[in-house]
C-alpha cells in the first residue's frame, strides 16, 4: 500500500490525504498481542486505510487496545468513533483536550506512560499548538511522536503564546531521539519522518521561526 510507511519492524505510519501533496498520519505500533495508535484521521480513515492494513498484518481489530490522540483537532480525532466501535479501544487524551474530545475515554498527563504494542511511551506536555498538545518518546527506541507540536514554518499553527510553544520545543531538544514522527509534511523537512540530525534541525528550525514572529510582534508594539 503506497499509502503506509513502515518506520521500522513494528511500526507503521498510514497517510490519509487531506488535498493534493498534503496529508495526515495515523501512527500503529504493532505488538506481540496488542496493537497501538496515536491518532485517527477523519471518518473515513479507519475504514479506507487503517483496517485494511491490521487484517493484511494478519491482525484482528481488535487487537487494538490503546489509541492516544495528540491533541483535539479534526484530523487527529475524527476517526475515534469507528475506532472504538470496532475495537474495543481506550481512548486517551491530555486533561486539557478531553473536554473537546468527548469520545476520549481517559485523561494523560506529563510524565505518564503509555504502552503501545510492546513498546513503552512517556508522555510529554508540549502546549503550543493547543494547550493540551503532547508528544510521546520510547525512550528505548528512541522514538519520537510528535502529532502537531512541532510545525515548521506554519506559523499559523502556532495558536497559543510563541514563547510557550518555543519553550515547549526546547523541552523536545534534551529528548534524545533517532527518529521523529510529525503529522503532517511540515517544511522545511517536506516529510513527516525524519531521522537522525533530521530530528533536531527540524525542532530547532521552528524555533527560529517562532522567534521571528515574537521579535516582529515586539517591533509592531513599538516595544524596545
Ligand atoms: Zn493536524
């Protein structure tokens, strides 16, 4: 399928398109027993292009156990639904999303675990995009999911403080990972898997452009 990118053994990235050249991804770690996934995608997703990939796998559906969501937006929590309807799935979500996310059946917060397939996750609270916006980190295998809290040079995006979204970028540069897994294609990288030096000069190719908007934000202020 020309539409899944398989990051390593276990883990696979399934890209649902959202226009020409642009698209969301929906992250499954595939374990012994039970599989995990970190967003949904829309409606359609599940159905079109996440389940038809566990039953190639020769996998049942509902060997899905958990599903954490990176933050409240449509793409990211579209397809809870049919998820849970078909899986059995806990839904997880920061507390502060979980009023949004009226289909996330339980709350994380920084520093809580998560297991995923046969994989180990800690989360890490990264407001910025959205107050309630985490990334998670296999410290083990060094793996770095980052929904849309690091989002290159759209700067629209960057809904919250600049300085609170840039200071969550620098919580992201003392995690030491190999491979990190954005949501969608963000530039300057134009992929949403990088690896190695990728995954630092992508967090700090967003800081800089957060930087700018404060400095110009300061400058339009009259502040000195
Ligand atoms: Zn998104």
């Amino acid at each position: 399928m020309d539409n899944v990118e398989i990051v390593s053994d276990d883990l696979y990235v399934v890209k649902q398109e959202m226009r020409p050249g642009w698209y969301c991804c929906v992250t499954l770690v595939f374990g012994e027993k039970n599989i995990g996934v970190v967003d949904t995608g829309y409606e359609n997703t599940p159905l079109d292009r996440v389940f038809p990939l566990i039953l190639e796998k020769g996998r049942r559906l509902d060997d899905v156990n958990l599903i954490v969501n990176t933050h409240r937006d449509g793409d990211h929590v579209r397809g809870n639904a049919v998820f849970k309807e078909r899986t059995g799935a806990t839904i997880a979500i920061h507390e502060l999303e979980q009023e949004a996310v009226p289909t996330a059946d339980a709350k994380l917060r920084d520093g809580d675990q998560v297991r995923l397939g046969d994989r180990s996750f800690t989360v890490i609270h990264t407001p910025g995009h959205r107050p309630g916006s985490i990334c998670l980190i296999d410290p083990v295998g060094k793996t770095l999911i980052v929904g849309d809290s690091v989002c290159g040079e759209r700067e629209d995006l960057i809904r919250m403080d600049k300085e609170v979204y840039i200071a969550s970028l620098r919580k992201l540069l003392q995690v030491e990972a190999d491979t990190m897994i954005m949501s969608h294609p963000f530039q300057p990288a134009g992929k949403s898997t990088l690896v190695g030096g990728e995954v630092n000069e992508m967090i700090r190719a967003s800081i800089e452009v957060a930087k700018k908007l404060v400095c110009s934000s300061k400058a339009g202020t009259g502040a000195k």
